[in-house]
C-alpha cells in the first residue's frame, strides 16, 4: 500500500501516477474519504471508551444509592462503545478496499502508457546472422533431445513440458552459473516454499488486476508462486531488519508456476510461455534512501550474465501501465530471439519502494530512531526461458549448439551440444 501521509498531503502527486498507469484518478479520491470515514471512526470509538474507563471510576467511588443508575449508564455506554468497535472495523476494511486500488507511486522519469511504450536505454551485441536458415529453439531442442513438448502436452496438457538429457543439464548449469554469480556478490542463497498463504500473495501485490494468473488450492487456502518473490518478501513478514552489515539480499532458487490466463494463442511453440519454469529471483531489502542505486546493481549482474552467454540485447524502462501494481519502476532486459525477429523478455527487475513493505510490516529503525518501513526489490538472473535464446543464438547448421564459454565448467567441459541419433 501507499504511504497515508503522503496520500493525504500529496493527492495530485498521486492521482498524476494513477494516470500515468491508466487507471482512474477517482481511486485516489476514494481511498481519500475511506481515510477520513476510519479516522472519524477511531476518534469516535476512542472518546467513548475514555468515557467509559472515566465512568467505571465514577461507579466505583459512587456512593450505594446512586450506583443502581451509574451502572445502567455503563451498560449503555458500553453498548456504544461497542457499536464504535463495529463501526471502526467496518471503517478499516472499507479504508483497506479502498487503498488496495491505489498502485504504487511511479518514479519520476518513468514513461507513461501500456506495453508498447517503454522506452529503450540501450543495447548490447548485434543479432545473430546466419548463413543457412535458422530453426527455432523447439526443433533444436527436438534435435539435441533437450525438450519434449509432446509428452509434456500427454502428462500435463499443453504449456507444459519435459526438459531431457542436454536440456536438463543445461538448465541446471544456467541456473548454477547464476547462483554463483549472486554469492559473488553478497547474496544468501534460498531455496523457498512454493506454496504461500493469502497474506502473504496479497501482500506483495499479485491478488490484485493479475489474480488470474496464480493457481489457488482452494481446500488448502495456499497459492502457488509464479516467482519466488513471493515467499522471499514474506520471509520477514512482521520484522523489524537491522541493516548494519549493509542491505538483505537473498537469491532464491525454485519451480514456478503461471496460469498464463489470457494469453490464448500467444507463444503456443516452445517454452516461451509455459505453466511450469524455474528461476533464480534475486530479492533485496534495504532503504528507501539507496533502492534505486541497488536497482541499477541488479540490472548490471542480469546484463553481465546476458554478455557472458554471447547474447544481443537491450535493456527497457517499463511504461507505467505494463508495472504492476507495486513496482515504481521496472527495467526489463530483452534477448534477440533470431526466428522471431525480436527481442523478448528474459529478465525484469524492479524497485517496489516501500509498498510491499506496508503492506507485510517490514521495518528498520534508522540509526536508533523511529521505526520505518524498509524498501524492497526483486530481479531474476536466471530462468528456463534463457534456452530459448541460448539454443537460437548459438546454433549450427548441423543443428549443433556451441555452448557459451561461461557455461561449459558446468557441463562437464562439453564445448559443442550434438545432435542425437
């Protein structure tokens, strides 16, 4: 959620990010008198109850003939006392619906619009050129025996698949290369739970427009995480952090899971867009002060694991309306996908200020002082989705693959992937 205070004294601030992202300004104007109808409420509930702590005093000192009267005034009085309770609770949970529509205030600089509008920072590499004709990454996968959508689709139904032999292999060396690029540089490495409860899910913000994604078991009440984010921002639910040593960063390694609701023929080929992946997120907490520097931080590891493995890229400013309800900013970073003819999406980072940490009560205490809520922020450097442009990328006519240099300590020293009999 958003901060109140600056809601109440900064409304335009916050009605000019609502619009950035699309969404109404009468949002703001909302939450606004659900904030006010709580405030009214708890005052009311508090000048009643401080009535009735002053009257049990008074029927306590009254003398016999006049307590009968006094304590049908307390009976009275602690019905509206009551009353008060009810209406606050009723306040608060119209106050809470109200402000679960205000997403995240944008960061200057950050473009208006949907999808189609980022804004490019910069890229790196030219797209592979080849002087035969290029296959996709499936029926190289196909050929190397790396990927078996056919008996995914048999087990699973469709959007699943099974990774074999190389394409096992080389997933678990991208993802180890990657954790071992994240303890270079300071992280603790975790391998979370993939079920997480409701709290948990609506407190990092994924209950809201994108609901239909997330798988629910409704006898269990539990969700299964479509990123580690999740059960990594929930980690320290109700804490108070010391951030002493320096800020806390955590890479955690886990199967994820997407309904891809809505996406109906979009990416039907391959494992672009699949159910079932696994990724290694990078999750940090720190202060709101350094968030954005910690942001450029992850940014330069996913690009320095993207220039390594040989792959042309660049690197995208998010338009506000492609954010998601609690990022400020996000910074994608897109392979060239040769087949395609464009970049896709291999790795997102973004800065979530402080608002999932209001939502889940994450806080530090800022050289002794009073309390505040901590800044969070996430990034993936690894996920099954980088085979796609690994196997496109680095193909031969033969429908061999070079591997990247960087991955072969991983694979036993192997140098070429081949095909099989």
């Amino acid at each position: 959620m958003i901060d109140p205070v600056l809601l109440r004294e900064k409304p335009e601030l916050v009605k000019r990010s609502q619009e950035a992202r699309g969404e109404s300004p009468d949002s703001v104007d909302e939450a606004l008198a659900a904030d006010r109808a709580r405030r009214t409420a708890i005052t009311t509930f508090e000048e009643l109850r401080a009535s009735q702590n002053a009257h049990g005093k008074k029927v306590a000192q009254a003398p016999k003939e006049e307590k009968a009267a006094l304590v049908a005034q307390a009976k009275d009085l602690s019905d509206r006392v009551k009353d008060a309770q009810r209406a606050v609770t009723e306040a608060e949970e119209a106050a809470d619906a109200a402000f679960a529509k205000l997403e995240n205030i944008i960061i200057d600089g950050v473009p208006a619009g949907g999808e189609a509008d980022f804004i490019t920072l910069r890229t790196h590499g030219e797209p592979a050129q080849f002087d035969f004709e290029p296959r996709d990454h499936l029926e190289i996968g196909e050929i190397l025996g790396a990927i078996d959508m056919e008996r995914g689709t048999k087990v699973s139904g469709s959007r699943f698949y099974f990774l074999t032999g190389i394409g096992a292999r080389l997933e678990l060396a991208l993802m180890t290369l990657a954790l071992d690029r994240a303890l270079q540089h300071g992280f603790t490495p975790v391998v979370p739970p993939t079920l997480v409860r409701p709290e948990v899910m609506r407190g990092t913000g994924f209950l809201g427009q994108h609901a239909d994604e997330i798988y629910h078991l409704e006898e269990d009440d539990l969700y299964l995480v479509g990123t580690s984010e999740v059960p990594l921002a929930g980690y320290h639910m109700d804490e108070i952090l010391d951030f002493a040593r320096g800020p806390k960063r955590y890479a955690g390694w886990s199967t994820c899971y997407r309904r891809e609701a809505g996406s109906y023929g979009k990416d039907t080929r391959g494992i672009i867009r699949v159910h079932q992946f696994n990724k290694l997120e990078m999750f940090i907490y720190t202060t709101p002060d350094d968030a954005e520097a910690e942001h450029d931080r992850l940014v330069a590891m996913q690009e320095g694991m993207l220039q390594d493995l040989g792959l042309a890229y660049r690197v995208i400013d998010v338009a506000a309306g492609d954010l998601g309800s609690s990022a400020a900013r996000k910074f994608d970073v897109e392979a060239w996908v040769p087949t395609q003819g464009a970049y896709r999406e291999l790795t997102s980072t973004s800065n979530c200020t402080t608002y999932q940490a209001r939502r889940l009560d994450i806080r530090f205490r800022p050289d002794g002082g009073k309390t505040q809520h901590v800044a969070t922020l996430n990034g993936t450097l690894a996920t099954t989705r980088w085979i796609v442009a690994i196997l496109e990328t680095h193909q031969r006519a033969d429908g061999s693959v070079t591997v990247p240099e960087v991955l072969r300590p991983y694979l036993g020293g192997l140098e070429v992937l081949e095909p099989v009999a």
